[in-house]
C-alpha cells in the first residue's frame, strides 16, 4: 500500500483538507484523537496551549491503521504557539519506527511562516528530517489560493 493519511483537526481545517487529499489519492485515512483535548472552547486554548508551551505530550486514541505496511505517512495538523501540537508530538514519538517516510501538510495561522517550527518539531520526535512538506495559511484554504500549489504537491507524490 502506498498513502495514509493520518490528521489532526480541532476546527476541520486540517480535517477538510486530509479528505480533500484523501479523495484525490483514493487511499485510506485516519483521525488521531487526544483523549485529554476538546475541540472548542477553554480547554483546548488552555489546555492545549500550555501543554504545547510546556513540551508536553498527551494521550492518544489507539490507531487502526498498521502504519509500518505504508511508504507514506501523510500527516495533517494545525500549529499551536510556534510549535506541533501534543498529540503530533505522542503521534510521532510513539510510531517513529513504523513510519517510512513522513509527508506533512498543514493549515495554520501563520502558513509557510511555520516551516522551521514544524520541521523542527518533527525532527525533535522522529530524529529524521522530512524532505516533503506544505503549509498552508487559513487564509489561504478560505480564499481557495492553496489549489494550485496542493495539485501539483499531489501530483508529485502520485509519481
Ligand atoms: C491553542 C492554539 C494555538 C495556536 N497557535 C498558533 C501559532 O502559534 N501559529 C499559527 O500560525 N497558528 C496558531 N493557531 C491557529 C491554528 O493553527 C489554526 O487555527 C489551524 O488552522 C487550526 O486547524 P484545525 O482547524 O485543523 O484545527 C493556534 C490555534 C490554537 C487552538
């Protein structure tokens, strides 16, 4: 098997974008949950932020998918205060050695802005550096700017 999606989405914009690759690359997909966020309101800005301030790592939902049988871990998340948040960063950390090759694409605030503090964030729990990446603003998703940039990303991984 060649993709999974693995994403990480508390307002859908990550969400929404893993289906969109998703039907594009007709692969399987799955949603990590963290047993100790909300997806809305004080706890997860509190949360979700201190803990990610913290370095923290959190609990996860066990996964379905047998991540070793993929060549590609494709990984969605937003960023949280300058860096990944805790579930990425138990994601990660516990599957390092399932995990072929990472690809990871984002939706954040900020965007491309992020791109050292997410491969930073990356390298620091999976200790290899991921040669495939996209970030995207929100404003970019919302103004629809991302599409051409994401089809030829898709296209690339497709080859
Ligand atoms: C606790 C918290 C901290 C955030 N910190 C940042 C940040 O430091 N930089 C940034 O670009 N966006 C930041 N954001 C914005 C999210 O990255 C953005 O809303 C993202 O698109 C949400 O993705 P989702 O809809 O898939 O959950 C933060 C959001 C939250 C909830």
């Amino acid at each position: 098997m060649q993709n999974l999606i693995i994403y990480y989405s508390n307002s859908n914009y990550n969400k929404n974008l893993a289906l969109e690759i998703q039907k594009k690359l007709n692969c399987d997909i799955e949603e990590i949950i963290d047993k100790y966020s909300d997806k809305e309101g004080f706890k997860l800005y509190f949360t979700g932020g201190l803990s990610t301030i913290l370095g923290k790592k959190t609990e996860i939902s066990n996964l379905k998918s047998r991540l070793e049988e993929y060549e590609n871990i494709i990984l969605l998340s937003p960023i949280w205060v300058g860096s990944l948040p805790p579930a990425i960063k138990s994601f990660l950390s516990q599957n390092k050695d399932k995990i072929n090759n990472l690809v990871y694409i984002s939706v954040s605030g900020d965007g491309h802005k992020n791109t050292d503090k997410a491969l930073k964030g990356i390298f620091a729990q999976l200790g290899k550096h991921t040669e495939k990446y996209l970030l995207f603003t929100k404003k970019e998703i919302d103004n629809k700017t991302y599409k051409e940039q994401l089809n030829k990303f898709i296209a690339d991984l497709a080859n």
